[in-house]
C-alpha cells in the first residue's frame, strides 16, 4: 500500500511538482526485529567516564513526547578538560541487535560547530532506542541512549 501510494505521488508530481521525501534511517524490517527481540531498558544518562565528551540533544527539546514523520534532531557534541572531539570515532547504533546506522545518519547530517543537524528524517512508527557513542583525543569514549517515540 505505501509503495502505491508514494508510486501516486511520484507520478503526480510530473504535473504538480516534485515530492520532498523523508530519509528513511530505519527500515521496518529492521525497526519490527528489534522491537520484537528484547523490552527496551530505560535510558541511563549518567556518563562512564566524567572527564568523556558529552552528548545531549537540543532539538527536539525532549523526547518524551512523541514525534511525527518526517522529524529533526540535532545533538551536540562537547568534549572536556583540554581535549578535543574524535569525529572520526562517532557512531550511531540502532535498537536492540546494536545495528551500525553510522553512514545512514552522517549521509543526512549537516556538522555544525558543536555537532550534527539532522534533518527530514523518517522512521516507521512506534519506539526506537538509537546509541550514540564518540571518544575524545585521549580516547575517554562516551554514549548517549535516545529513544524516540514516531506516531
């Protein structure tokens, strides 16, 4: 049904214009495996390290409520005491099987100063648990937990 419907759209959009079409980071084959696999822990915010980067979200403000397709996020990055940020260490892990969406995300991201800003994108409705994890230059290494929640 959705292929149909965005085969309409797309055929519409000769005569209309095009269509902007959200990035899919998640497929629903992945999102329904690990939905299914395991219940999801709650996330946990206290650092390992407390000299290790920090990792927060700004945008959407919070996420305890839940977002519509297609949605925005953007996460700041800060490392501390005289280091520097690794960028080339960042990774971002999907669900409950951990599966490396890394290049899915940085495809889409635009780096800021302090991050990435990522936008359109779009994941199949229901609880999504995304890891980001990046280590600063003296290998101090930090993970954020995000679960987003998609009507």
């Amino acid at each position: 049904m959705r292929y149909l419907i965005k085969t309409l759209l797309v055929s519409t959009a000769v005569i209309v214009g095009p269509v902007v079409s959200a990035t899919p980071i998640v497929t629903v084959e992945e999102a329904l495996a690990s939905q299914n696999a395991v219940a999801m822990a709650p996330v946990d915010s206290t650092p390992a390290n407390p000299l290790a980067p920090l990792i927060t979200v700004s945008s959407p403000e919070t996420l305890d409520i839940p977002v519509k397709n297609p949605f925005n996020i953007e996460v700041v990055m800060k490392a501390q005491k005289d280091s520097q940020l690794n960028f080339n260490s960042f990774k971002a892990l999907y669900g409950a099987f951990k599966l490396d969406i890394t290049d899915r995300l940085l495809k889409e991201a635009a780096k800021t100063l302090n991050g990435l800003k990522l936008s359109n994108l779009e994941v199949p409705a229901g609880k999504h648990k995304i890891v980001l994890r990046i280590s600063d230059n003296q290998g101090r290494i930090a993970e954020k937990e995000l679960i987003i929640k998609v009507e």
